[in-house]
C-alpha cells in the first residue's frame, strides 16, 4: 500500500490453509494512524472471502 508516497505492507504466510500474520511495517512518518491494523484487517478479509468459496473450507469462517 502506497500513502502519500510512502509504502506500507504486511508479511503474512499461507500455509495448509491456515493465514499466518508476520509482521506489518508502517514507515515513521505514518506510524499512529491505524495503517496496520487496517492492512491486516483487510488480510483477513480476503481471506476469510477466500474459504467461503471451497465448501470444505467453510467451517474455519464464522458465519
């Protein structure tokens, strides 16, 4: 994610279908203003979108 010419971005690795969040990196002059807590929110969106496709993976997302 670019804001205001600064790029913002969050490590996560995807594995036997389980989302694991890494790290989130903000630069400084950015920090404090929920910048990670909004790029791991949407992480977990996508993926939460993601399994309500596979009907097998269903149950890991609440309803």
């Amino acid at each position: 994610m670019t804001l205001e010419g600064h790029t913002a971005f969050i490590d996560y690795k995807l594995r036997l279908g389980v989302m694991t969040v890494l790290h989130t990196q903000v630069p400084k002059e950015r920090e404090g203003r929920g910048i990670a807590g909004a790029l791991s929110k949407r992480a977990l969106e996508y993926m939460a979108a993601y399994l309500k496709k596979p009907p097998e993976y269903q149950y890991l997302v609440k309803h």
